[in-house]
C-alpha cells in the first residue's frame, strides 16, 4: 500500500512540475508575442495589442511612449470619412481613420525616428482595427498613430497611397472599443476651407497604459 501511495504522490509531483513549467512558458510566450494597451478617452476607452512579435521595432517604440506617458494629454486630431476626403482611385481610394498622438506642447520629448517595418516583412495588414505609423517619409515615424476604420491594402507594402510604393507599418489592432473610434471619427470638424480632416476641438486623450492581464 506504501509503495502505491508513493507512486501516486510521485505522478502528482512531476503533473504539477510539468503545469508549473507550462504556464510560466505560456505566460512569456504571451508578453512576447502581444501586449494589450489601453487609450482613455472622454468618449470611452479603446483597448489594443499591440504586435511585439511581428513589428517589433515599431511596437517598442510605441510601448517606450506608453511607458514614458508621453500620451497622457494628449489628442486625436485628425479624421477622415466620407464627408471630408476625396478619393483619388486606384491609388488612394476612401479612406476612413483617425489619427492621434502626444500633444504639440511635448513635441521637443519626442524619441528618435525609427526604420519603417513594413508589410511585406511583417505579415500585418491595414484592415478595419488595424494600428499603424502615420509617416512622411519611409523612415521618418515618431510619436503619431491612426487607426483604421475601412480595410486599406493601399497602405500596405506595394500599395502607391504614399509615393514610395513602400506602405506603413501596421503594428497593432483594436481588441475592445472600436465603437469608441467610430465615435471619435464621427465629431465636428473645421470647415472646409480650413482643415476640414482637422477635429474641431481636437478628442483628449486621457491617459495610455499597459494592461496586465
């Protein structure tokens, strides 16, 4: 009876050294491969992941924001939909989003331009959810990120919306809140002879965190 019962308490050991070493790989797997983030806003909260496994350069330059609080006051300003930009097909087909990031008054705490990772390396997409770098130039991204609210394979590598033919660099994707983007798109804009793609007034953002699971 002694033998039996050691040999069970033996399975048991090694089952629960075997679940230990399981979940602690599982739980690393996870932060390395995606980390949720959250953006509050006076219209509600939109939650991300933000893909550390496949834009690695471009998820850690915008974690090292997040960590910074460098987004905490600061604003979406930009939108674009229907009623305020014109398509220009093939190339720059509608296109629906809003744009954001740190505040002008913070402009000089700007970290460093980063390379441009674009699609054809990292597999991601430009569809509706999708985070990406708002840009000028292929190497030129900093602190300024849109989100989509229409599938854009313009803005993938190959597609020609920007001149270069070399895309943006999708990084991330709406997980909670979508309904908040939606929202956010939907607020006054400046008239048209002004900057009607410009929000009038521009939507805080509140705060931006890490969510630990």
């Amino acid at each position: 009876m002694k033998k039996s019962t050691d040999s069970f308490f033996m399975f048991f050991m090694c089952f629960m050294l075997f679940m230990s070493v399981f979940w602690a790989s599982h739980a690393q797997t996870q932060s390395t491969e995606a980390v949720l983030v959250r953006i509050e806003t006076p219209l509600g909260n939109i939650d991300l992941t933000i893909d550390v496994k496949h834009a690695p350069v471009t998820a850690a330059n915008f974690l090292k924001y997040v960590d910074a609080g460098l987004y905490n006051g600061g604003r979406f300003n930009r939108v674009t939909r229907p009623d305020n930009y014109t398509p220009a097909p093939p190339n720059r087909p509608m296109m629906e989003l809003i744009q954001g990031g740190i505040s002008p008054d913070r402009a000089s705490d700007r970290f460093p331009a980063i390379p441009l990772e674009r699609t054809s390396v990292t597999g991601l997409k430009h569809v509706v959810g999708t985070l990406s770098m708002a840009r000028g130039g292929p190497d030129s991204a900093t602190s300024e990120f849109f989100i989509l609210l229409n599938d854009q394979p313009s803005l993938d590598f190959g597609g020609m919306r920007f001149d270069d033919g070399q895309g943006a660099a999708a990084f991330g994707k709406v997980v909670a809140g979508l309904d908040v983007v939606r929202t956010i798109q939907a607020q006054p804009v400046q008239s048209k002879d002004q900057n009607p793609q410009s929000l009038n007034p521009p939507v805080p953002i509140v705060k931006v965190y890490r969510l630990v699971k």
